[in-house]
C-alpha cells in the first residue's frame, strides 16, 4: 500500500527552536508539493521540487524556512528559528508530474509555544 | 493566481439526505479533483476528472467536470457519519504549463445522526 509519510506526527516546540520535518514520498513519484494548513488561510503551497530541484519556493518565507531534498526518498522542511504564527499543520504531497494528481502524507502538526 | 470559489463553505445535514457541492472559477481548467479530508488526516483523493462533461462515480459519490470547463460539482447520496470532513476541490488550469494543482478553500461538512 504506498503512501506518503511524514514525521513527526506532532510536534511542540519553543519560540526560537529549530523544527525539521520530514516526508517520504511514494516509491517512483519524482515531485514533491509542501504545503501549510491553518483554519485562517486553507492550504497554502510553500514550495515544490520535481526530481529532486526546487522549482518554486514563493510561498515559504525564505528568512527561515528551507526546503531540501537529500535524496529521492526524504524531503526536509526546516525552519529555523521558528515563531508562533509558524503553528500550523504541514503536509507533503508527492506525484507524478507537477500538473497532476497529488497524494498526501498524514501531515505534521506544529505547535510553537 | 488562478483561484477556485467553492461553495458552500459548510453545512449541516441529517444522516440520509443527500449533499452536493461545488466548485467554480473564472478561468478554463483541463482536469478538476475532489479530495476529501478527514479529521487530523491528509486530504485523499477521491474522484478525478480529465474531460469536459465527464460524469464519474465513486460509490455513493458522483462528480461531474462542467460543460464550460469553469466548473466542477461533487455530489454525496444518503450521507452517512463518516462523511464528515472538509472536502476540497482542485484543478489544473488550461495554458499554465507545469504549475501544481490550485486549490480551494474547502467545504466543511457535518452529518447529524
């Protein structure tokens, strides 16, 4: 059963800290979508790679937050130092082509105090 | 940016009745998706719709891809509880070349047993 998976699950941090998150994506997919979700904004794209290049990261602010792909099958997002208005939940989603169909992770729900 | 107005943007229904939902933009868009989120998941693809007038069927739900290619509906017979989510339309604007899908802001819907 191939899905995308994203840890962690939850986490809450302080003001300041550093948060990395992680996705895997499903074996053969070749791009890769971040997204933020909060109640305010709905889904917002941070950014997206297709075998493993950064094709746009418009949506991230690009002070502190980064997005890397080590290898086919992990995705990063970092942010550093994280802020409040950071809390959101993040998802990664990955597919085929960047036009197409886009599978989501169960997302990473972020709390910074 | 291309942006998709969905609507209602949530409702309240008693189990067994049927919902429909839907989704318009101002622009022409080659595919339209439905997603569906559960609470605390990722949103799943649900229906997936590549032709104009396309009418296609997942179990109790049904989506249709309009004739102007300005449009999507999603429509869900006798709702059951585990209906409840926000559900999300999605689509690939004509002539925007390689972008991700653009996203709206979702239908929040709640099932009364």
């Amino acid at each position: 059963d191939a899905r995308v998976t994203q840890t962690p699950r939850d986490k809450v941090t302080e003001m300041g800290q550093e948060v990395t998150m992680r996705c895997q994506p499903i074996l053969g997919h070749n791009t890769v979508f971040w997204y933020r979700q909060t109640m305010k904004q709905g889904l917002e794209l941070l950014a997206y790679f297709r075998n493993r290049a950064p094709l746009d990261d418009s949506g991230m602010p690009k002070d502190r937050f980064s997005a890397e792909m080590p290898d086919a099958t992990l995705a990063t997002l970092k942010i550093q130092p994280s802020e409040p208005r950071d809390s959101a939940v993040y998802f990664c989603a990955s597919g085929l082509v960047i036009e197409g169909e886009q599978f989501f992770g169960p997302g990473t729900r972020l709390t910074v105090l | 940016g291309q942006q998709l107005n969905q609507s209602p943007q949530s409702m309240f229904i008693q189990e067994g009745e049927d919902v429909s939902m839907n989704c318009t933009s101002s622009s022409i868009f080659n595919t339209w998706l439905w997603y569906k989120q559960d609470p605390g998941e990722g949103p799943v693809l649900l229906i997936a719709l590549y032709k104009a007038g396309e009418l296609t069927s997942n179990g109790r739900l049904t989506a249709q891809f309009g004739i102007t290619r300005k449009d999507s509906f999603l429509n869900i017979s006798a709702s059951i509880p585990s209906d409840v989510g926000i559900y999300f339309c999605a689509g690939q604007p004509r002539n925007s070349g390689n972008t991700p899908l653009v996203f709206g802001k979702g239908t929040r819907l709640s099932v009364i047993a």
